[in-house]
C-alpha cells in the first residue's frame, strides 16, 4: 500500500477511537448515575495531557520505537475503554452504573494512554515522511485531514447506531438504545483503539535518533518556561490558557444540552430531527474545523497574526451565545448550525496560528519544548481549569431530570459567551507583537 495511504489509514483510526464519544459521553455519563461529574471526566482529559505526552515522548526517544509505542497505548487504552463498556453492560441499558468507582478508574487509565497517541502518531507520520524523502509541509495536511474525517464518521456511527432487544440497526428516529445515549460508544472506542494497535505493528520503523548531552530539564520540556521572561511571551501564553478555558465547554456540554429539548412540553422541539440527532449535529463542527484549516494560510497573510487570534476569540463569544438563544426546531436550530460553523474559527485560528507565532518567535533550541509549553497552556491547564468551572456553572442552573439536564441553559452559555467576550477584548488591548518586515 502507498506510504501515504496507510499514514492516512492511522489518523482515520487515531481519531476515530476519540471521536465514538468525545462529544456524546455527557449523555450516556447522565442516565448512568454520573452527570453531576461530567466536566471532570473532561478535565481528566486535560490533566493527563499535562505530563502523560512528555513522559511517552521520553520514553519514544530512548527505549520504543514510536511506531510500537503508539500501538501499546493504544492497547492499553482500548482494553481500559473495553472495561468501561462492560461495566455499562453489567449495569444494563438506562441504568445507574453499579461500580461508578471502578468505571471512572478505567476511564481515567484509558485516557492518560489515549491523549500521548496523538503526539505519537505526528511523530510516526514525520518520520516515515521524511525517510521517504515526502515534503511534510505538503504532504501532511491532506494526511491529518484524514483524521479529521475519522472523528466525523464515528460520531456519525454512534448517532445512528442501535442495540436493542432486536439486534443491531440504524436509526435517525428517537430511541434510547442508540449508541450516544449508551455504553455502546466505549465499545466502538475500545474496538477501534485495539484494531489500531494491531495496525500500527505494520507500520515503517521510526529508530530513535541518539541526542546527546541533553538536559534533564530540555528532555522535559522545561527550558521553554524561560520564555515567561519575556512579556509577549508571557501574554501569549497566559491568554492562552484562558482561552483554553473554553476548548472542552462544548464537547462536555453541547450534546445534554441540545437532547435535553426531549424533555421539553414543546412537541414541536422535543420531536425535532435536531433533538434526536445531537452528536450528527453537532459533528458539523468538525466538518468546519477541517475546512477552516484550509482559510488560514490566506488569512495570515491578510490580516497578521494578532487579527487572526483575535477571529477567534470572539468566534467562541459567537459559538456559545447561538446555542444560548438557539432551540432545535425551525428557524432556531439555525442558531445551532450557526454556532457549529463557527466552532472552526474559534477552534483552528487560534490553535493553528498559535502554533504558527511560537515557531516563529522562539529560537530553534526551545522550539519543540515552546509548542509542548503552548499545548500545555491550552490543553491542559486552560481546559482542566475551563472544564471544571463550566461543570460547577451547569450544575448550578441545572439538574438531571428523567435523563435530561434541565435548567436555565441560556443563563449558562451568555455567562460563557460573556467570559470569552471579556478574554477577547482584553487580549486586543494589551498584546501587541511586534510586526516582522
């Protein structure tokens, strides 16, 4: 098979295991006796990415070849996704989960193996690229769209997919035992990630390259905090973790919040292709983000970096004040589709094109650990911090009711439009970059 073909195979797959029920796990975590902890389980997310992908990378560096690195990870955490299922199968459909203690350990486990593959299989793509004499600038775009795709098509799966009594079948229509609403979604998550690991065993060897005279400090990425010193350094990555704040809002909370409309007296929007269909809906939102890396290029060059982060700051005001005013029935779930389209400005401009201004503004020596410093700031301690103050937000204004999170709603997304409003004005007053020639 073409080289390029079976890296874009491995970021189909990559992204695919995330994609089964990173958005629609709010859903499932409710009905099971868990929906007051839905934001830690996305800050788990973001506390695991604040070490676990330099220690895998440490460990990629000098003992496992990356390409059977990324394939263990993958094991472990499909097994661990697979013991989440199980114990959701035990409990039975639409039942509070028996072990919630046990459920939450696995998933935690599954996670901190899962979030260093995504490093992992950058490194693995690079590398058989650049033996094989590929130009990465060129040639990895279209592969890391393929992953982008992935994502899109699992959560198309598990919107559709049901198991029931009768067996296995698709359905656009309301039902309980579809796979987003159910513990089935660890099951394709779980599935996928072993079928991965067994994948990634075929692919090209990565040897490690021997460094020498490296730091302790340089192999944990900590030399870039040096960077701190500099004041447009330190604004950058300060706003960056406030922005990072709203990364995970809408991936722990879009998909309860657009289901709880079935629990609405309104026939009208409780029955809405839009009610029943949340995580379809919603997986227009990565249908944006792939396009939108395609419009960056132009508008960097057009209007400078600042402009472009700035895009997107007030891109997320927009994404959560359409789902604040939205509803799922016509013309409201407009609103919806609005919000969803947008989410690839507020996502990609500033993730893309920050990446873009660390690399150009650091030297060649703190490069790397500078971009690990950046998705640490954003991943990691903005999401964690974004997540959990989110959840106390949610669960403030609203309760689980019949399954479905009930509450003032509107209140809960203007107080985030209004948290990313402030982010994006104060960021366009007080950082100013200097312009390069």
């Amino acid at each position: 098979m073409n080289l390029k073909l079976r890296l874009s195979l491995m970021n189909f797959l990559e992204f695919a295991v995330w994609g089964a029920y990173l958005t629609c796990m709010g859903n499932y975590l409710g009905s099971a006796g868990l929906g007051e902890q839905i934001a830690w389980f996305y800050a788990i997310q973001g506390i695991v990415s604040i070490f676990m992908p330099t220690i895998m990378g440490i460990v990629a560096d000098k003992y496992i070849q990356p390409q059977r690195l990324l394939g263990l990870c993958h094991l472990a955490a499909g097994v661990t996704m697979l013991g989440c299922w199980w114990l959701g199968h035990e409990s039975g459909f639409g039942n509070e989960l028996s072990d919630k203690s046990l459920f939450i350990t696995l998933y935690a486990i599954s996670v901190a193996f899962f979030m260093p593959t995504i490093a992992l299989s950058n490194t693995v793509a690079f590398s058989a690229l650049k033996k094989n004499n590929y130009d990465t600038v060129k040639d990895f775009p279209p592969i890391r769209v393929l992953g982008t795709i992935g994502f899109i098509a699992t959560m198309w799966f598990v919107n559709c997919a049901v198991w029931d009594d009768g067996g296995f079948s698709f359905s656009l229509q309301e039902d309980v035992h579809k796979f987003q609403y159910t513990h089935m979604q660890f099951f394709v998550s779980g599935v996928l990630s072993i079928l991965l690991c067994a994948y990634c065993f075929t692919l090209p060897e990565c040897r490690q390259e021997k460094k020498e005279n490296v730091s302790l400090m340089d192999s944990l990425g900590l030399s870039a905090f040096k960077l701190f010193k500099t004041k447009k350094m330190a604004l950058f990555f300060i706003f960056s973790a406030l922005l990072g704040m709203c990364l995970q809002v809408t991936n722990g909370y879009a998909g309860p919040f657009i289901t709880s409309f079935k629990g609405s007296a309104d026939a009208a929007v409780s029955t809405s292709f839009a009610a029943n269909n949340a995580t379809l809906l919603t997986s227009i939102s990565q249908i944006s983000e792939a396009l939108c890396i395609l419009m960056i290029p132009f508008f960097l060059k057009r209007f400078g970096i600042k402009v472009v982060m700035l895009m997107s700051m007030f891109a997320w005001v927009f994404r959560f004040g359409f789902f604040g005013i939205g509803n799922p029935a016509m013309p409201g779930v407009l609103l919806f589709i609005l919000s969803c389209i947008v989410y690839g400005v507020a996502f990609d401009f500033f993730n893309v094109s920050g990446g873009i201004f660390v690399d150009q503004e650091c030297a060649p020596s703190v490069k790397a650990s500078a971009q690990g410093l950046f998705m640490m700031m954003t991943n990691g301690i903005g999401a964690t911090v974004g997540t959990l103050a989110a959840g106390e937000i949610v669960n403030h204004y609203c309760t689980w009711q019949d399954g479905y999170l009930l509450g003032d709603w509107t209140t809960c997304w203007f107080i985030f439009a209004g948290f990313a409003l402030i982010v994006g004005v104060s960021f366009g007053l007080v950082f100013n970059p200097e312009k390069k020639a």
